[in-house]
C-alpha cells in the first residue's frame, strides 16, 4: 500500500497565508485599506503560486458567503492572530 504524500510545508505556508489575505481583502462589507491592497498585490505578484492558493481559498469560502458566517470567521481568526502574536 503507497501513501499518498501530503503537502510541503512550503504548499502548507503559502496556503496559511492565502488564508491570511483573504481574511484581510475578501470581504466587501469590511474594505482593506489602499496600503493593504498595495501589500495584496505585491504578494501575488511574488509568485503564480500565490495567486492559485488565494483563488483556492476563494472558491472553498463561496458557500460560506454570508455576512454572519464572514463576521466569525474574522473574529477566530483575529483571535488566533493575537495568540501566535502572543507567543512571539
């Protein structure tokens, strides 16, 4: 029996930060700010790698389009943000 490999740590940051960009840039009722947009672009352009986990990330959210939903979310992952900032 062969085990399937999973992802590399680099697949796994690249994913975690996608996640981090879209927290901060997809969600119309909270727009990022010029700066952040500024910051979102460069990240994409650093490599095409970027640009397909942020679209992963994108399309594995759109069932959750809801205000409600997108509020949590925001709030958890602020929540988490502090604590790995707490650590540091």
């Amino acid at each position: 029996m062969t085990r399937k490999p999973g992802p590399t740590w680099e697949q796994r940051a690249r994913l975690e930060a996608a996640a981090a960009w879209f927290n901060r840039v997809g969600f119309p009722d909270d727009p990022p700010s010029p700066e952040d947009l500024e910051a979102f672009e460069l990240w994409k352009a650093d490599s095409p790698e970027n640009v397909r986990m942020f679209n992963i990330v994108k399309d594995e959210m759109r069932p959750y389009d809801n205000p409600l939903f997108r509020f949590l979310l925001k709030e958890r992952v602020a929540a988490h943000e502090a604590e790995s900032d707490a650590k540091d």
